[in-house]
C-alpha cells in the first residue's frame, strides 16, 4: 500500500525539486554523455517507507526531509559492457574517496549504493553524528547502477556546482578541466596562440598553413558539438520542468471541480522524450571524444613537422 506522503503528493498535483547539488552532480555527467536518473518510477513512488527518489522520502538524515524536495541519482553506466561496468564502478570509488576526504563538492552524499565490475553490491553510508567522514559499508540488492542520496540539510549546497568526479578520477581538475574545453571550443587563430604560448613548436610556410586549415575544421566541428551538448541539455531540463508544470496545473484544475486526473501515462511519455534525448546527448559526446582525439593526433603532428 502506498504511504501517505505519496497520496499528500498525488493531491498536491506532484510537485518535484531535485536538490541543488544533486542537480549540479547530474548536470556535470550529462556533460560527459552518461545518463543520471533522478525522478521517481512508481514503485519508488509507491514504496513504503518513501526513500530519497521521492519528494516525501521519509528516511531523511540528519533530519526530516524538506517535503516535495527530491535527492536521489541514479548513474547509469553507458552499456552492459565490463569497460563500462567498470567505468561506473570507478565513478563511484571517486565519490567515495573524495566523501572519504571531506571534499567540499562531496559533502552533500549521505550514502552511496554502487555495484563493482565483478558483481558486488554495497552501500557506503556516511551518517555518523559524532563523526562526518565516518562511513559504514554493508551489502545492498540496489544493482546495476550508482545511487547517490543526499543529506537533509544540503538543499541548498552550493559546493557541488563545480564538482565532477568523472574528471577527478582521470585526473583532471580545476583549471586542468577548463582548459580542456576552452582549447576544442577556441577559435583557430586563438587554437594557434594557445599552442604557442604553451611551447608548441612554430611552422613557417605551407606545413603551418596546412596545419591550420586542418585545426580550422576540427575546431568549428568541436564547437558546434560542445554548443549541441549544452543545448540538448538546457532543453531537456526545460522540457521536463514545463511538463511537470502543465500537469500540475491540469490536476489542479480538475480537483477543484471534485474530478481526478491519471498522470503517469503523460509521465511515462515525458520520460521517454528524456531517454532519447539522452541517447542524442550522448551520441553528440562520442563525437567531442573523437575530436579530442584528432586534436591530439593535430598536436603529433606539430611536433613531427618541427622536427622536420
């Protein structure tokens, strides 16, 4: 039977905030084209006790969760494949290293179930009063995925908004990863200072030509797709976030002629639009990859013709 949190939801029209670090968490992977859910299927909605994919979980720690406020992720890995299964595995070990430490961009987690390359369940949880970084690990049936939920009092936690764990794990962070983006997304012109400027050899005549037709191509390539990522993303966030609001609107108005309204059939269809924007997302990240590739291989190059 469903708990009352979720009938006082269902009357409410089904209000739904994800939580700021959640959501800066979710954003930052969608950058990397991996598919992190968040809104709740119905029988996380209809679960007794509610837990934290829900907007009345009722398994809030330090406190009470805010109602109508949601916390929980669920990180997909991006196939079935053991190169994938492990990525997912690795993202999670990041997460808990860095909780581990007290990064700030961290703190937010209060427990994390994660499944290994190799089949094993756990969850790592960090709820200890007397000591934060204290974390308790024991087995979980939560398979398939990273769950990570979040804290009752991190509603408004700005210290994720620039955290990615993907990065931290290949050893990127801070500038490092911002200058990773700022290099594809540059003009050629700006490609060529950059090299410059960072040692890169210097090429007279036809082979600097050459080279810098072909960073020309490569870079306005790089930029559409970066400005495609970030565009599929805004959208599917807005597409979900006006959906949600016609919903609640139309349930609104129906209960207050004494009508109801069946709102998980346009919730199905809404997530649908979601998963194949998701697809387009990540098909548009495998393409940046290949760029960055190219560029590298453009940077091979250089140094060839130098030594020439």
């Amino acid at each position: 039977m469903a708990s009352q949190g979720y009938r006082d939801w269902i009357r409410a029209g089904r209000p739904y905030t994800l939580i700021r670090p959640a959501r800066a968490v979710q954003a930052t992977l969608l950058g990397h084209g991996i598919t992190v859910w968040d809104f709740p299927d119905e029988s996380h909605q209809k679960a007794e006790p509610p837990e934290d994919h829900t907007p009345y979980s009722a398994t809030g720690w330090p406190g009470p969760n805010q109602r109508w406020k949601a916390r929980g992720l669920d990180i997909m890995p991006r196939s079935d494949s053991r190169t994938h299964r492990k990525e997912n595995a690795d993202i999670a070990r990041q997460m808990i290293r860095d909780r581990d430490a007290g990064v700030p961009g961290a703190m937010w987690i209060k427990y994390i179930n994660w499944t290994d390359e190799d089949g094993v369940c756990r969850q790592e949880r960090w709820t200890s009063s007397a000591n934060p970084l204290q974390r308790t690990t024991r087995s979980s049936t939560d398979r398939g995925h990273v769950h990570v939920s979040g804290r009752s009092d991190a509603d408004n936690d700005t210290r994720a908004d620039g955290y990615d764990p993907l990065a931290r794990m290949r050893g990127m962070t801070g500038d490092d990863m911002a200058n990773t983006w700022t290099f594809i997304d540059q003009a050629p012109a700006d490609q060529w200072r950059i090299s410059q400027n960072a040692g890169a050899p210097f090429l007279n005549g036809q082979a600097r030509d050459t080279v810098l037709a072909i960073a020309a191509a490569h870079s306005v390539t790089a930029s559409a797709g970066v400005q495609q990522l970030i565009a599929a993303a805004v959208a599917d966030e807005a597409r979900d976030q006006a959906a949600l609001a016609a919903i609640q609107a139309l349930t609104a108005v129906i209960q207050a002629g004494g009508g109801t309204v069946e709102t998980e059939p346009i919730l199905a269809e809404i997530r649908a639009v979601r998963t194949e924007t998701h697809a387009e997302v990540t098909r548009l990240q495998e393409e940046i990859n290949a760029l960055k590739a190219q560029n590298e291989s453009l940077t091979a190059a250089l140094a060839a013709a130098d030594k020439g």
